[in-house]
C-alpha cells in the first residue's frame, strides 16, 4: 500500500499534506506535517499538480483558496470540523451590525465562507500577533471561544467579542482539572492548546499551537503531558525520541481519524473529492487569509 501510495505521488506529481493530528502511518507518507497555518503557507509555496490534504475539510478548502489553479483533493468528504460548523455567515454579518467600528477575525478552524466574510484570519498560532496587528480596539473574534479569551488575556486593551459566544473544540474542551491533577502527579510540565478551557490554560506551563508544541519541544527538558488531540504526541515522540510526551488517551478527534492508506490511495488514484468552490469566496477568503500570512506567525 506505502509503495503503491508512494508510486502514485510521484506520477501524478503530487503532494500530500497531513495535520498533527492525523494518524501516523499517514504522517509518514506525506510530503508536509504541520498545523494549519503550515499547511497554508505550504499549500502556497507547492509546484504540484494535485494537492491531496490530509485533515479536515477547512483544511482542503485552505490549500484550495490559496491554489485555485490547482486540483485539491480530500481523501474523506465528510471529515468535517464541528468547532468550524459552531460559526455561520448569518451570525458574521449580524455582528458586523451591532459592532460596526469592530474588526472581523476568524480563526482558520472555519468554512471558506465564514473567511469569506472577515476582515482577516488567524490560526491558534499567531491569533495574539493578529489581533495586535489591528487598530480596532473591539474584535469580533470566532468561531472558538476558548481562543478568544487567550488573546484577550494576552491583549487586555482590546475588548474580544466571542462569535458564537460558546463556540468550542470537543476534543480540546475534554480536558478538566483532573487532567491537570493527573499531570502534576506524574511529574513535568503541562503544555496546552489555547482551545483547552481558560481554567485549564491558567493551570498549564505553557500555551502552544502545535506548530508551537514542535518548535518548543526541541533540546532537551522534562516531560510533557501535552493537553492537545492524543496524535500530537506521537508526532513529537517521533521528532524527539529522547523525550517523553503524555496524551490523554480518549483525546480523539473523529474527522482526523476518518482517511486510512486506502482512502488516500483511493484520493491519489481517482483524484477525488475535489475541493469545489466559487471563484466570489475564493477570491474574498484569499484576500483575508494573505492579510493573515503578512502579519506572519
Ligand atoms: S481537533 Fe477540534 S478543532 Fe481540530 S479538527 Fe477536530 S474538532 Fe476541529
């Protein structure tokens, strides 16, 4: 199957692109492993003539946006994101009325529609630089709630308006203070993803994307039980072999575990699902999404 996956890369020129949180054996046998803004700048930067996204639908759509000349393929059409699902357009635009001197920022965890509408994007890691990057004292920031309260505690100037007011990751909201009690009794330290619950960030050491969680984790330290989806750690064990990492073994998140070898054989083979989307919302959401890429990580 890897060879098989392998040969058809390389005749189709292809590119594989996988999130963090993919399972491992798809990690292996991409291109790219990254968080979301990774794989936007990659998806940018890529000569290939068909981008297979490995992640979550918002994910393909990205590499979409940011390649519209090119085909995007997603392995498993339905690997949805339900934090992305929490935020409508309706909900966007009827903020923009009640706030109207407020800027838009969305997180990349959205559809293409809901980019669509904002003033500019972000991803969990460089939402805090974003935010500050703009001269609106008030944001209107979604669709994860938890995010939002980690860039207002960053930038208290600002004033953050949550949309929706409880938009939030099951799998990062899965974790409680008897995790961190758990932590602290094995010994080390407590890295989460600012979608962990405020509570659970004020108890951590430290708040990291997993972009953040790979780049910090470099060098020597202590171990870490990593508050974020449960394959993070595997990816950083097999970056850091020296090092011990903890998952919280039912951190799951579905969509990522939806596209096996066969689906991404299946994906590069048939070039299916392609990633469909107006020329109007590509346009609109590029517009925003390279606003974020200016401010930079
Ligand atoms: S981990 Fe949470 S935010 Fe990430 S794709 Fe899954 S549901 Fe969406």
């Amino acid at each position: 199957m890897e060879a098989e996956i392998r040969a058809l890369k390389a005749r189709k020129n292809a590119v594989v692109m996988a999130h963090n949180y993919q399972p491992l054996e798809i990690q292996a046998l991409a291109d790219v492993v990254g968080d979301s803004l990774e794989l936007a700048v990659k998806a940018k930067e890529t000569g290939a003539d068909l981008i297979v996204v490995c992640g979550v639908q918002f994910m393909a759509e990205t590499a979409k946006i940011l390649n519209p000349e090119r085909k995007v393929v997603i392995p498993v059409l339905d690997a949805g994101c339900p934090l992305a699902d929490f935020l409508t357009p309706d909900m966007i635009r009827e903020a923009r009325e009640r706030h109207p001197d407020a800027a838009v920022v969305i997180y990349a965890n959205s559809t293409a529609e809901s980019k669509a509408l904002a003033d500019i994007v972000c991803t969990s890691a460089n939402a805090v630089k974003v935010v500050a990057s703009l001269p609106n004292e008030t944001i209107l920031f979604g669709p994860d709630s938890n995010l939002a309260a980690y860039v207002q505690r960053e930038l208290p100037y600002k004033t953050i308006i949550p949309l929706p007011p409880g938009g939030h990751c099951y799998v990062h909201t899965g974790f409680t203070l008897a995790d961190v009690e758990a932590a602290r009794r094995k010994g080390g330290m407590i890295v989460c993803h600012p979608e962990c619950h405020p509570e659970i960030q004020e108890q951590s050491d430290m708040i990291a994307s997993t972009g953040g969680m790979v780049r910090g984790a470099a060098g020597e330290g202590e171990p870490w039980a990593v508050f974020t989806e449960r394959e993070m750690a595997s990816r950083l064990r097999v970056l850091y072999p020296g090092r011990v990492f903890y998952e919280k073994p039912d951190a799951i998140c579905g969509d990522m575990k939806k596209i096996s070898l066969a689906d991404l054989r299946r994906a590069l083979e048939r070039e299916e699902h392609e990633v469909i989307l107006s020329r109007d919302v590509m346009d609109r959401a590029r517009l925003t999404i390279e606003r974020m890429l200016a401010v930079g990580a």
